[in-house]
C-alpha cells in the first residue's frame, strides 16, 4: 500500500505544479485582447478550404458573406476536391445571400509532400494575393461567425500588434459524447500550451485552425503555408513558423466563433483526435511512452488510489488521491462551465482522459501498420516517406 500512496503522492505534486506552474492554463478569461477601432479599416481576404462539406456550408458561409466590415474584403473558397458539389453549393449560397463578394477555386489533387488543406490554403491566398490584402483570415468551411467577427479580429490584431490572432472556435457538445470529450479536447489542448504564454516573448506557439487572421506580409516572409507544406498540425506549425521570424501571436477562446460539425458518436470523435494525436509527439515511441505513463500518473492514479485505500482500508491512499482527483475536477470546472456543461462532469475527467490514452496509442499503432493520418477520404503518407522539396 506504501506504494500507492508514493504514487498518488507524485500525482497530487504534478497536480499542484500544473495548477500553479503552466501558465494557470485551467482559466478561460484569455478572450480577445483590448482593442480600439483603426482609423482606416485595412483590407482582408478570406480564405476557406473546404472538402465535401455540403452539410455544413449553408450555415458556415453565410456568416461569412455578411460580414459588417468596414474596409475593403472578399470571400476565396477553395473546393479541395470534393464529391458533393460543395463548389456549386457555395456559388448558390452567394446568389443567394449577397454580401461580401465571392470566389470559388479548385486547386486539384496536392502534389506529394502537401497535405490537403494546405494544399489548398496555398491555392486560396496565390487567388487572394492578385487583391494585395493586408490581411488574411484562414477559416475552416464548418466555422461560423457572428456578424462583427472579422472586424473584432482586425482591430485587436491592429491595436495589439500581432502577426497572429487566433480564436479557438466553440465546438459543438449537443450528443453524450461530444459532452464528455469536447471540452476535455479544449482543456488538453491549453494544457499543452498555455494562452498566456503564447502571447508572451517565448517558444510556446499554437493557434486553432478553424480561425486565424494573419498579416500577409508576414506569411510571405513566413513562407507559409510552403514551410509547413507537410504539416498534419498545420495551426501549430503555422504559430511556430511565425514566431520563429519574430512575429507576434495570441491565442484565446471564442466568444463569437463557433464550429456547426458534429460529432455524434464516439467513432467521429476517435477520428477526429487519433488523425493527429501521434503527429503532435512527433512519430517518436519514446514520446509515446512518457505521455502514456504521464496521463496514467496525472488521471488516473488519483481515482484508482481513491478506490484501492477505500479497499484495504488505507486512509492515506484514499486522502492523497482524494486530494489529487479534487484539484484535477477544479481545474476542469471553468471549462465546463465555458461550454454550459453541468460540473458533475468534471470527476469524470479520468475516464476521458482514458479514452484520450487509448485514442492517442490508436493514433500510433495507425501510423505504423503505414496507414498516416486520414481525413475526409485522404490518407496522409508517413513524414519519413515524403520527398524532400527543399
């Protein structure tokens, strides 16, 4: 039993370090930053990506073709090879709604050592540059904003000086599933890289794919999307590459950016997290194995010492794992309670972390039976059989 202790001991120390040593990654305050309205508005071009999205496009892109934007700005979808009109869903969505003016590419099938998205994010700014835009918001097509959305973005990325502003767009938790893993999805992802500390000078880096606005200045001395061609975490790598030429970006929660895609099963959920789960440890089992036996120590040793001192009748065990599995069930309330989500929720976040284990091992045992990372029909080839295309 001595053992059980040490080790639920080890865990309420990681506890008490993440709680008050990881850039306090548990709030969600980090919202927009300050911002005031510029006098002359700049120019933007958005850029869509969308894949056999016909399903979500009619509430998606409407949202963007009324933007209330002051300055001069324009809408360039890129149709990435879909199946289900997707394209011409999207030319009859501007018939119809008006707005801002709209464009609709086709890149053709990604040459090797692009992933798709980027493939056609590359297409949609090559479009857009023809317009010169100061800027260039990168949206998912299953990505609604409100009205007032690309005007807050530009006039906090105009006061604030940022390269980068992105929002970590509010995901859809309608069915059971999505309302145990979800927020938790959002929780680990802020963990990994705190908000505060993205703002901040440092090598922490990361935006939310579904919604960056970017100075095209600084994506043409970025190389983007070219240096990251490859990328299956192409918010991150896009954050990193940036910050890595000096620029400045941030990163915080939505309150006007929403996601429509839904997720009703536990099947659309595994997908969407082990397509990328072993990319973001970098292929490397090493890596694989220390975030196994991290979550195991983190979420699971607190529940398990809880039940075993219970048991045995171990006073100890059961009170520092108690100890352990409070602190972790408060750090997931302000979450929950950013999604609405009832907080008898938050002791459950051991189970969701188990799943999010398994999901990450399913990620990796996908990578090498050779089958990459796969997303709407696309497989991705593994990094280490790509070409290099200097």
């Amino acid at each position: 039993m001595s053992a059980v202790v040490w080790t639920a001991a080890g865990s309420l120390l990681a506890w008490l370090w993440l709680l008050l040593c990881q850039g306090f990654f548990w709030r969600t305050d980090v919202r927009l930053p300050s911002r005031t309205e510029p006098e002359v508005w700049p120019s933007v071009c958005v850029v869509v990506p969308a894949r056999d999205e016909v399903a979500v496009l009619p509430v998606a892109l409407p949202s963007l073709l009324l933007q209330e934007y002051p300055g001069r700005a324009e809408v360039f979808l890129v149709d990435d090879g879909s199946s289900d009109g997707t394209g011409d869903l999207a030319r009859e969505l501007a018939r119809r709604h008006g707005g801002l003016p709209l464009t609709v590419g086709s890149p053709g099938e990604p040459p090797a050592g692009w992933t798709g998205k980027l493939w056609a994010v590359r297409h949609g700014i090559g479009l857009a540059s023809a317009r010169g835009p100061e800027y260039l918001l990168l949206t998912d097509a299953d990505i609604a904003h409100a009205p007032d959305s690309l005007r807050e973005l530009v006039a906090a990325a105009r006061c604030g000086g940022y390269d980068v502003v992105s929002q970590m767009a509010r995901l859809r938790v309608d069915s059971v599933w999505e309302r145990f893993v979800v927020p938790a999805f959002v929780y680990f992802f802020a963990q990994l890289y705190p908000f505060r500390r993205i703002a901040a000078a440092g090598r922490t880096a990361a935006a939310a794919g579904g919604c960056v606005l970017l100075r095209a200045d600084t994506a043409e001395r970025a190389r983007i999307p070219d240096a990251i061609r490859h990328a299956v975490i192409d918010d991150v790598a896009l954050a990193r590459a940036v910050k890595r030429g000096g620029g400045r970006v941030w990163l915080g929660l939505a309150e006007r950016v929403d996601s429509v895609r839904p997720y009703p099963r536990l099947h659309d959920l595994w997908r969407m997290v082990s397509r990328s789960a072993y990319a973001q440890l970098r292929h490397n089992p090493l890596l694989l194995a220390g975030t196994v036996a991290g979550l195991a120590l983190v979420y699971l040793v607190p529940p398990v010492a809880v039940l075993t001192g219970l048991a045995a009748g171990s006073t100890s065990a059961a009170v520092v794992g108690g100890a352990a599995w409070l602190v972790m069930a408060g750090t997931y309330v302000p979450m929950l309670r950013y999604y609405r989500q009832p907080l008898w929720l938050a002791p459950l976040l051991p189970f969701t972390a188990f799943l999010y284990l398994l999901m990450t091992v399913d990620s990796a045992v996908q990578h090498y039976r050779g089958r990459g990372a796969a997303w709407k029909g696309r497989t991705y080839a593994r990094p280490d059989a790509l070409p290099d295309e200097g």
